[in-house]
C-alpha cells in the first residue's frame, strides 16, 4: 500500500483509494472491544523505502545523546527544573533527551489503573513551566515497562512525539498532520462507550514505529510482538488498549503547542515508576 505524496510542512493528504483501504486495515489495539476498529491503531501505511528506521530501544525512543543532562543548558540554581515541577525520580529525568523543550508528562494514578492526568510543561529563558493538569485515560489494565501486543497496558518510558494527524482538518499543527478517513473510528470501548471521533485528532508516540511517517504506518521496527499504534488521541469516555486520551480541546491545544524546534517528548507511566 502505498500513500500519495504530501505537501513539504504538513497536510499529508491519503488517495481515496488509500484511505478506504488503510479504514479497512484497522486493527483493535488502543480503546475497542471486539468488533470495533479503533482507538491507537495504525494500519498498513506507506512504503519507507528511503528512510532510515530508528535501532530498536526498548520502551524508549527518546534517549539522551552522549550522556547529556537531562535537562539541557545550564538554567540558574533558582530556575525550577523539569523533575521539580513533574515529581520525576533521576532513572526517569536521565532519559528525557537534553534538547528537549517541550514535555508532555503523563502520570497514572496506579501501576493497574486506567486513569491519569497529562501535563504540558515547556521550557524558557528562567526554566521549566507546567501548565493546568488534564484529566486522561490510558490503558485498561493500566502500565507495563514491556509492552507487548494485546497486553492491554500503556508502555512506561520517555518518547519523541514527531507526527500527528486525524478524520478533522488540520487545526493548525505544527507536527506534520495526515488528514485523512483512514482515522474513522466505530464500535464501543470497555465500558461500553461509543468509540467514534477518538482518532478526530491523533499524536502519534514514538514507541515502536518509524518517525517522520504518517501514524497511519504499520511498520514495526522491534517487530509485531511488541505492539505499535499507540498515540495521544481524543478521549472516548473509557480505557484504551495503550494509548492515552484526552479532551478534544486539549488535544487541539497540543496540536497548535507542540513544535518540531522544540523537541516535544512525552513521558509516561504510573506515579510510582515515574518517580525512580
């Protein structure tokens, strides 16, 4: 399967032809019971021929270079720093990538709980800043350091976010959008609740897959086994597969925030395990 060629910033638009197939493709792995098509997956996407896949790395895809801080840059002792504002242990803060300015922070209220809050906190001249805590839902069965397909548990780790998209026009993004109806989403969550507009907006976390493609690509770098398709996507009222989901108005606020030049990382997990 193959995608037709997009615009250089972003507005990666599918062919028809595409788009009905990439809708048909949809496998449950982030909010369906069975019988849906749904919340977190990626069907079979474009060819990467020409593009460098990332080496495997675990739970994580975002890994500092060189042993570089984790917070980057030398901020004044005064400044607050990014594991003060988020409550973040040395083992989590150490693999926030020192470019980084922007993070998302994704806490659970438990090791095997669905539900958790996301903070955006960005970084400027006097240091790290959190914005208003937003309630969200991840995993049914709550987190797992090893993620694997159809464990029903969202992946702890830090990971680049470089791609979004949605069945919505682009909102103003700035992350490279795929607007496209391969993004339909039916059927009902694990509480019974309708699935629809989950995938009206979508971030894709960079676990187990390929950045710089549309989330709708399937390529699995660590393989099948260790799932893919999971991303920030609007909340369907219930627990997901994998993902995390949020409001529709706070995931349209993502979308116009985060910035390629600023690195955007998500990191996320329980409190406990985000606190080592």
């Amino acid at each position: 399967m193959t995608f037709a060629t997009w615009p250089a910033r972003r507005g990666r638009h599918l062919t028809m032809a595409s788009a009905v197939l990439a809708a048909a493709a949809l496998l449950t792995a982030c909010g369906a019971t069975t019988g849906s098509t749904a919340a977190g997956t990626s069907p079979g996407g474009p060819s990467t021929a020409g593009r460098t896949a990332p080496a495997p790395s675990g739970t994580a895809s975002a890994q500092p270079s060189g042993g570089a801080s984790v917070l980057g840059g030398h901020p004044s002792e005064d400044a607050p720093t990014l594991a003060h504002l988020a409550g973040l242990g040395p083992q989590t803060a150490a693999r926030v990538p020192a470019d980084a300015r922007q993070v998302i922070v994704v806490t659970g209220e438990g090791r095997n709980s669905p539900r958790s809050r996301v903070v955006l906190y960005q970084r400027t001249a006097s240091g790290w800043h959190g914005g208003a805590g937003w309630a969200a839902h991840n995993a049914v069965k709550g987190w797992t350091a090893d993620h694997h397909l159809d464990d029903l548990r969202s992946p702890i780790g830090v990971f680049t976010l470089s791609d979004a998209g949605g069945l919505l026009s682009d909102p103003g993004s700035k992350l490279p959008y795929t607007h496209s109806g391969g993004f339909a989403a039916t059927g009902t969550g694990f509480e019974g609740e309708s699935l629809a507009g989950s995938f009206d907006y979508v971030i894709a976390i960079d676990y187990n897959r390929v950045p710089g493609t549309t989330p709708l690509d399937w390529t699995r770098p660590l393989g099948q086994a260790k799932g893919g398709g999971v991303w920030l996507h609007v909340d369907h009222g219930g627990p997901t597969h994998a993902c995390v989901s949020l409001a529709k108005a706070h995931m349209r606020q993502l979308l116009r925030t985060l910035d390629p030049t600023q690195h955007p990382v998500v990191v996320m997990g329980d409190g406990a395990s985000l606190r080592r």
